[in-house]
C-alpha cells in the first residue's frame, strides 16, 4: 500500500492499459507469431523502452522530437537489459508464450498509441552509467558436450615419474604422568609419588639397492617424587641416551651381511637416599657395544583385512662383538658397573644378539619389544624391554612400560628376592605424539 501511494496516477493508469490490450489482443486470437520473438525489443530515438511490463513507470515530460541529439553511443539508445530468451523446448512453452504476448502488446502500443509514451532523454540529469556488460555463462562451458571429438589435437599428459625416497625419517614423543596416593594410616604402609615420563625416539633409515643402514636415537627420563629423601625432593627413575646403528649389505632375501653400533649413557646426577653421594652422572657410566662380521634378519608382514595391522622384526647376530663400559667421573663407584676396583674401564670380548619385535594390532595400538644379549662367556648381561602403547586419539595415549634386566657380573650384589634380576614397570598417561 506504501508503493501505490507514492506511485503516480499517470504510472497505474499505463500498467494498466498495457494489461488490458494485452488481453483484448488475446481474446481475439491476436497472437504473435513465436518464431519472430528472437528479435529485440523496438527503441525509438526519443524514447526508453524496457523489456518488462511490470517495471513501474517513473518519467513523465513532454513528448519532443530529440532525434538528432542522440547520438548512436548515447546508451539510451539501446536497451537497458538484453530480451529474454527461451529454448523452444516444452518446458518453457508457457514462459515464452506469455513473453511473446507482452512484447506483441508493447509494439501494439508503440504503433497506435506513441504519444502515450512520455520518456524523453530531457528527464535524465547528470552523467548516465553504462550498463555492465554481462558476461559468458560458464556453466555452458562445463556442460558443453562435443560430439565429434577430434583426439589427435589433444597433446598427451606428461608422464610423471616420482622420485624414490632412500631416507625415511620417523619419530615418537611421549610427555606422561602417573600419580600415586597413599594415605598415612594405610594398612601396608608406603609413601605417595608422582611419576614424570620423558621419552623421545627419532629414527633415520636408508635403503638403495642392496645396502641400507638403520639409525636410532632415542632419550628416556623418568622423574618422581620421594618424600622418603629429605635432602631433595625429587629423584631419578631412569635416565638414558642412546643411540643405535646397524649397516648392511643383502646377501639373500631377508638376510644381511651386517655390522651395529650402540653407544648409551645418562645426562644428569643420580643420587643415593638422604645421602649426597652420587651413584651416576653424565659418561658415567658409557657403554660402547660393537657388533662385527655378523648377520642381520628383517621382515615385514602385513594383514590386508584388518587396517594398520603388521608385524616388523628384526634381529642382529654378531658372534664377534667388543663390549666397553668406562666410568669417566672420578666420585662414581665403578664396582656398580662390574668395573674392578681402581680401574675406571672394561673391555669385554664376546657375543651379542639384538633384537626387535613391533605389532601393531591396528591403526593406533601397537606393542614394542627390544631385546639385548651379551655375554663374554663367562657373564650374561640382558634386556628385556616391552611398551604397549594404547592411544586415546593423536595426541594423548595409555602406556604400560615393563622393563626387565639381568646382569651376574660378579661385581654385582645378588638381591636375596630377585637375584640377578632388576625390574622396572610403569602404568602412565599423558602426551604422544607419532610422525
């Protein structure tokens, strides 16, 4: 109702002798004829018209005769808006029928009733804006179908050939926590604590042709309260850097010609209970395990139905093998090493066996076990370590850790419940990280 108060009486009255010759014109069977509908609308010098009937009309003035002050650039001359155009498909045939009787009806107007018009280039003031030119439908483009394709003008794709990668990096990060509590009055007694786990693995692999050489890297710090130390308030668990490289030379299928390297050692002091002796430092102790002349075994096994899961393990059998341990701070006790008293190093000449289990039981969970072998003939000194890594999404896992050691070197005192055997286990959660 607010648009018809302020439209003109002049401008409802044209509306509505448009519609009314439109439908005088189609009760009499006046229809035009639809092949002739593609031309453009008629535009006279003197006057503007628009390609749509329901357009309200806002220009009034008196008809004049502006023929030759127009000039062919001027764009009043031409249409403001391109005609409506349909396919003669029957999908449209209402849509073009209906435009058809209003074109037929502006030129039924324009023949008998020019003076009706009143829009003359006198009613636009100022600088007029041309109109933006409408650009290429690009959907004609996409959906463009060629029939007759001409194959020999279409030039070839480039064949892309990847290049090989002979260095695999990958690595694995865990910051974790485990907490205990333990009241006062607890029957069996013991002491509350709080376990922090820092463990980094880095590994850096090459392979090309027959040769390939495996290198690891690999930091683990175990931090934990202990309110039975009343000096300090927290000690060390464990304490390890360690690197590990192996390099060989295939001799047949999955057997290698193969020597290893393992050098290992700790970065900060440990102390013994409410005392301020140190019990290890940094290179103290260092061990240095070399395999030579020995053989290496690997292979990978995949199960197509289950994702993720595979088995890797591999082993190193070095039958000649050179086994050195120093201690390189003069306030360690070397004896805890198997270090004979005043002597701060030991040569051991003997066989060593490493090897490593990885199954990953699907995508995210998997199980590692490391294990380590020597012996001079005389002693034995082995490892047993196993980690099941459960992971909560990418970044936070469960981790149970379960380390077992024996070691009879003679320096060594028997434990009366465990013997030779040193046990270390974990149950943390926390931080991981995998790439």
């Amino acid at each position: 109702m607010a648009l018809l108060k302020k439209t003109p009486i002049h401008t409802i009255s044209f509306f509505l002798f448009l519609c009314s010759v439109s439908i005088k014109m189609y009760s009499q069977g006046l229809k035009p004829n639809l092949r002739e509908q593609q031309s453009d609308p008629i535009v006279y010098p003197d006057t503007v018209i628009l390609n749509s009937p329901v357009l309200p009309v806002i220009f009034d003035a008196t008809h004049l005769n502006l023929v030759h002050a127009l000039t062919p650039e001027c764009p009043l001359t031409k249409p403001l808006f391109p005609p409506l155009r349909f396919t003669n498909h029957k999908l449209f045939a209402d849509v073009y029928q209906k435009n058809a009787i209003n074109r037929y009806a502006y030129d039924y107007v324009i023949q008998n009733n020019i003076k009706q018009l009143k829009y003359t280039i006198a009613d636009f003031t100022g600088k007029v804006k041309p109109v933006e030119k409408i650009g290429t439908n690009i959907f004609q483009f996409l959906f463009k179908v060629d029939y007759e394709p001409d194959y020999e003008k279409v030039a070839k794709p480039e064949r892309y050939t990847p290049k090989r990668r002979y260095w695999i990096y990958s690595g694995n990060h865990k910051i974790q926590l485990s907490q205990n509590y333990i009241s006062e009055n607890w029957y069996k007694g013991g002491v509350k604590n709080v376990n922090l786990i820092n463990r980094h693995n880095l590994s850096f692999n090459y392979k090309k042709n027959k040769f390939q050489t495996n290198n690891l890297f690999e930091w683990k710090l175990n931090v934990y309260t202990n309110p039975n130390d009343t000096i300090r308030y927290g000690s060390i668990g464990e304490d390890l850097v360690r690197t590990y490289s192996d390099f060989g030379i295939q001799a047949i299928n999955n057997w290698y010609y193969s020597s290893n390297i393992e050098i290992k050692t700790q970065l900060f002091k440990n102390y013994k209970e409410n005392t301020d002796q140190a019990i290890s430092s940094a290179f103290a102790p260092l061990y240095v395990n070399v395999g030579l002349l020995g053989m290496r075994y690997q292979i990978e096994k995949g199960f197509p139905k289950v994702r993720g899961k595979k088995v890797n393990f591999n082993t190193d059998i070095s039958p000649l093998s050179v086994k050195y341990i120093a201690v390189l701070n003069k306030n360690i006790d070397p004896q805890r090493f198997g270090i004979e008293e005043e002597s701060w190093h030991l040569i051991n000449i003997g066989s060593t066996v490493n090897a490593k289990l990885v199954v990953y039981f699907n995508k995210y969970v998997n199980f590692t076990s490391r294990f380590y072998y020597f012996t001079n003939y005389e002693t034995i000194t082995a490892e047993l370590e196993n980690t099941l890594n459960m992971p909560i999404n990418r970044y936070f896992s469960t981790v149970l850790y379960l380390f077992v050691r024996y070691d009879d070197n003679k320096q060594i005192t028997k434990d009366p419940t465990l013997g030779y055997f040193q046990i270390n286990e974990l149950l943390s959660f926390g931080f991981n990280y995998s790439w």
